[in-house]
C-alpha cells in the first residue's frame, strides 16, 4: 500500500532578482515631495536694506514684521496685504499687547514719505515701537 510517492521533488527555487519596482516608486515620491517644497523654502521677500553702523537684531519678545518693497507693495510676515489688512492687524496687535514692537524693513528705493505714512499708520492703530531693520556694512 503506497499512499505517497517516494521521489520527492525539490520545490520552488527562491527568486535571486530584486525588484525595483518599489525603490523606483519610493524614489519617485520623494522626487515630486522635493519638486513641491524647494520653490517653497526659496520665495523670501528680496530687499535692498539699507546699511547702518550697529545694526544689530532686537531681541524683542513679541513683534510685527513689516516690509514695505521698492514698488511700494505691503508686506505682513512676508505676505502681502493691503492697508485696510495692515490696519487691522496693527490694531489685533496692539490689543494683545500695546508693547508689540514693529519691526520695519523698507527697501533702500522706497520715499521717506512712503516710509513716513507707514509709521503713522502703525502709530494710529495703537503700535509705537518702531525698529528699523537694516544690514551691516560689508568688512
């Protein structure tokens, strides 16, 4: 009586290739991830600062970030906004803290006026700390 065959045969051999497959998709995603975010890490506000002996950051515990470019455009951290938005944030700030320092960046191009107006602007909504940002001179 033989229930089974007495040859046994060797199995399935175990498959020597890699597939790439995977490492290609993994590779692909992580190309597109960093085709998305590097313009995003490089769009900073380009301005002419002007120079000034001593310029040093202020090292003030609640601030507004301010910029106003060559072309006159408003910027609030690095957005642009227009003066009805600059007003109300000046005056969101200036209630949560009447101490809040604005830290001005004007571009070298911009009329002191202009300058001037955006002061009294941020002086109006209930903000009168004002700093000027600038860079140092080149060594």
């Amino acid at each position: 009586m033989a229930f089974g065959r007495l040859e046994r045969s060797a199995g399935p051999q175990p498959m020597s290739d890699i597939n790439m497959t995977p490492l290609i998709d993994v590779m692909l995603v992580l190309l597109v991830v960093f085709m998305i975010t590097a313009p995003l890490m490089s769009s900073a506000l380009r301005l002419e600062l002007p120079r000034a002996e001593g310029a040093q950051p202020s090292e003030a515990p609640r601030s507004l970030e301010l910029a106003i470019d060559a072309a006159g455009a408003l910027f609030v951290a690095g957005a642009p906004v227009d003066e009805a938005v600059l007003r109300a944030r000046v005056a969101e700030a200036a209630r949560a803290n009447p101490a809040t320092e604005v830290q001005l960046r004007a571009d070298r191009g911009v009329p002191y006026g202009r300058v001037a107006e955006l002061i009294g602007l941020v002086q109006a909504g209930g903000l009168s700390r004002v700093g000027f940002v600038t860079e140092a001179p080149p060594r």
